[in-house]
C-alpha cells in the first residue's frame, strides 16, 4: 500500500538577495581572492540572491592587507592552487590600492587602476588629481576613506620597496598613501608590468630614458642594494647614482640631478 507523500510547507516570501555593498562585506570579512569572490557572485547570480544595478551586477573590488606586495604569477591566469597564497590575486598584472593606516589596503576599481597606471607610467608626471569615485564604486570600505574628496597625488614623493611604490596623498588636513603592485618576478617571464624605466632630469627639466646598457645596470644594482649606490658612465663622464636619496652626481663636476624609476607605459 503506498504512503501518501508528505507535503512540505512552503513560504511565499521571497528570499533575501545580497545588495552590492553587503557583499563587499562578506568578501572583505572573509579575505576572499579575486578569484573565490568572482565564484561566490557567480553562485549567487546562478540562485538570484544579488540586487542587480540597472542589468549588470558589478564584481566586488575589496580585499584586505597582504603580507607580500606583490601579485601572484599564476593568479593572472588563474592557475594558483596555493591555499592562502600571500600574494596578492588580480586578473592583470598591475594594481593600485590605498589605505589610511599602512595596515588594511583597499583596492581601487578597474577604472581608476588603469587612470594611475597611465599618469604613473609617464615620467612628466608630477602632481595629478584623483577624482571623485563616481556611482559605479559599491566598496563602501573604499568610499569611507576617500568620501567625495579630490585628492592630490604627488608621484615625487614616491619611495620604493623592491618592485611596489607607495606614494602619499593628501586631501585638506588628511594624508593617506597608495600604492602600485606588479606581478612577482620571473625569470622564465618578460611583463611589461615588472619592467623599468630610469630617467635622469636634464637642464630643461625633461625627464630623459638612460640608454639601455645603463638602465639594466641600474636595475640590477637596485635589486641588489636599494638603498646603496652604483657607478655608472655615459661616454667619458660617470655619475655616481645613490638609490636612497634619488639622484645622480657627476663625479667631476659634482653637479646633481634627478632621477627616478617608472614602469613601463600601458601599450
């Protein structure tokens, strides 16, 4: 004799959907990668349980402090399998980010990563305006420190730790500070991102390219010591580079100038 099925009771009321800055939250509580954020948001899409603004749900730009400044190599491609890899995760190889306490690290959206990459990139750049984040930010994290202030970005004020620059920012009495992360490096890898200009300053202000011998010797020299200093020559002069403070003396003349290290232009 067959049991008559048991209906389950059902609600009518639909279930609670996630709004854009609610799962910022979640994202930032939970310390998710790029990578798990984009899974979760696509679960959620698949179930319905995300507030959509307009027709297109925007991906969740947050993400907490990282113990290497650095991004991870296969994150790019998404192939990191590292269990709490400390690299920061991004699907480029460049990111910008900013903080108010040197602690917790906020990252900036695509829009405004790629607007400091081009000012950044380009050596004539000195002191640039950041605008006001516009509609499309839903990090409420990021919105609570930058509100909807201009901020001025002084970039000869950079100081570097081996590949990632931090560089102040300062809005009436407040200073914060953002940085510029690039992909780890890899000796079987030639990115554009981890790659290097140096500029010397010349008498008209113009901030000139050190020909290629120099430049790579630059470069390895800064990895090797940043702090220290090298010699280098350009037909019968030579100049004495010192990291630490950023400029060049020619050691007959003694005169002193400028330089200083962007990463490659954005192609």
């Amino acid at each position: 004799m067959a049991t008559a099925r048991r209906r389950v009771p059902c609600s009518d009321a639909e279930p609670q959907k996630f709004s854009q800055g609610e799962l910022n939250d979640l994202v930032r509580a939970l310390s998710l990668s790029e990578d798990k954020a984009d899974l979760l948001i696509s679960r959620l899409k698949e179930k319905s349980l995300l507030v959509k603004d307009g027709n297109v749900v925007l991906p969740a730009p947050c993400q907490g402090s990282h113990q290497s400044p650095e991004i991870c190599y296969k994150s790019v491609s998404g192939t990191c399998e590292v269990d709490g890899c400390p690299r920061f995760h991004s699907k480029i190889h460049f990111h910008w980010q900013v903080t108010k306490d040197c602690d917790t690290w906020y990252n900036f959206p695509k829009k405004t990563v790629h607007f400091l990459e081009k000012q950044f990139s380009n050596p004539e750049s000195n002191i640039i305006i950041l605008q006001r984040l516009d509609d499309s930010c839903h990090d409420r994290g990021l919105l609570s420190i930058l509100k909807c202030h201009l901020w001025k970005i002084d970039f000869s004020y950079t100081q570097w730790d081996n590949n990632c620059a931090y560089i102040p920012i300062a809005c009436q009495d407040k200073e914060y500070h953002i940085r510029r992360l690039c992909t780890e490096r890899n000796p079987t890898q030639k990115l554009r991102a981890n790659r290097f200009i140096w500029y010397f300053q010349d008498d008209s202000q113009k901030w000139c390219p050190f020909d290629l011998p120099n430049n790579k010797r630059l470069e390895d020299a800064y990895h090797e010591t940043p702090k220290g200093n090298v010699i280098i020559q350009t037909g019968v002069a030579k100049y004495r580079v010192d990291f630490s403070k950023m400029n060049q003396k020619n050691v007959s003349t003694k005169k002193i100038r400028d330089i200083r290290r962007r990463p490659l232009p954005l192609v």
